[in-house]
C-alpha cells in the first residue's frame, strides 16, 4: 500500500513539474489555392506565475512572398541563403500568447516550415515548435498551364499529356513522359498488329483481282494455239 502511495505521489510530481513547462503551438490552415495568403499562427504559452521575455527564430520557406510584417532578416543555413523572423516578446503569467504572420506561396505543391525557436531569456533554456505542412493547389479553368502538371493539378492535367511528370502505371492512357510507360508499349503493339491485318486484307484483295485476269490470259493464250 505504501509503495503505491509513494507512487501516485511521483505521478502527481511529474504532472506538476510538466505543467510549468513552456509549450509552443505552431499552426495554419492545411490546404490553400494558389495566391491565396495564409496565416502562420504560433501560440506560446507561459504556465509559470511570472512574466516572461523570449527570444523568437522563425526561418521562412522558400519561394514565397512575405506579406506581413514585411521586416526579415537574413542569413546563409548549409549554404542556402535564408529569410527568417526575429522577436522579442513578452507573455504574461499563465497566459498563452500568439504571434501571427502572413505569407503568400508562389509555387503549387506541399510546403514545409520547419520548427519555431525559442529562448526564455530568463535562463536562456531552447524550445521548439512542431513543424507543419500545408498544400498549394491550383485554381482549376480547364487548362494545363506552365507551372501545372497532373500531380499539383489533376483537375486540369490528366496523366497522359506532356507535363514532365512520368505517372508509370497500366491505366489505359500513355504517358509520353515515361520511357518505358507500359501503356504506351501496348498502344504500339496494338497498331503494328492492326497494320499487318490491313496488309494482309490489301493482299488478298489484289490477289482475288489478279487470279482471275491471270486464267482468263492463259485461257486465251490455249485458244489462240488451238486457233492456229
């Protein structure tokens, strides 16, 4: 009995302790259409019964447009030139705090941002964020456009047009962007053996056109000799 008191004394320990850590919520919409803006929300909560100041990092994906606040800085990660946000903000005792910004991608397809950084500046301790995704799609009008193919865009590229994406599987339509598309094997297995049934039809036509005329010229080479 004693043992499963001193138990359930270090659970409600740890649930205590875990409770004052500082958590950080990173999260947007999951799918958007193509120069749609979006929302990135990020969501820090102090548990503590003291203010506290941290110290924000937010790298910024590529191949976007950054809408609000306008103000990045800028640095080299692994040799790629990157945009990122930096803060400093203050959240009160046991208060959840979030920071929004607003940013426009300008490519179809899934986009990754990678987890927030943060600093109490208290006691300089790191946290961080979870990192989200959320898709681009297109804005469908029936025509497959320079910067669509049948992955971004399915709705206005089907998978048997040129669009630099190889969709190898055996679906009735050939893909002229696969090598090897089996479909495609197929389509020209189908049309050589179509072709020599034509010819052989054309042969038997002409035969049947020529035999006759063949006899009818013997016949008349016997009679001619008979004549003489």
């Amino acid at each position: 009995m004693r043992k499963i008191i001193y138990l359930m004394i270090l659970m409600l320990s740890i649930n205590i302790v875990l409770a004052q850590d500082i958590e950080i919520v990173k999260e947007s919409l999951q799918e958007i259409t193509l120069n749609d803006i979006i929302d990135i929300n990020i969501h820090i909560s102090n548990p503590s019964s003291v203010e506290k100041e941290f110290t924000i990092e937010e790298v910024l994906p590529q191949d976007i447009e950054i809408i609000e606040p306008k103000q990045v800085s800028t640095k080299r990660n692994d040799a790629l030139e990157v945009k990122y946000y930096e803060w400093i903000t203050k959240v009160s005792p046991n208060s959840v705090k979030t920071i929004t910004y607003k940013i426009k991608p300008l490519s179809l397809g899934e986009y990754s941002i990678g987890s927030t950084e943060i600093i109490d500046n208290s006691d300089f301790n790191l946290y961080s964020s979870n990192t989200i995704t959320f898709k681009v799609k297109c804005s469908p009008n029936n025509k497959c456009e320079k910067n669509e193919n049948s992955l971004t865009c399915p709705e206005d590229c089907s998978t048997g047009i040129e669009d630099g994406i190889c969709n190898y599987k055996s679906d009735g339509i050939c893909d002229p962007d696969c090598e090897e598309e089996p479909d495609c094997r197929k389509s020209g297995f189908n049309i050589g053996y179509i072709l020599i049934i034509f010819l052989i039809i054309i042969f038997v036509i002409l035969l049947i056109w020529l035999l006759p005329k063949i006899f009818r010229k013997k016949d008349d080479i016997e009679e001619f000799q008979n004549n003489q």
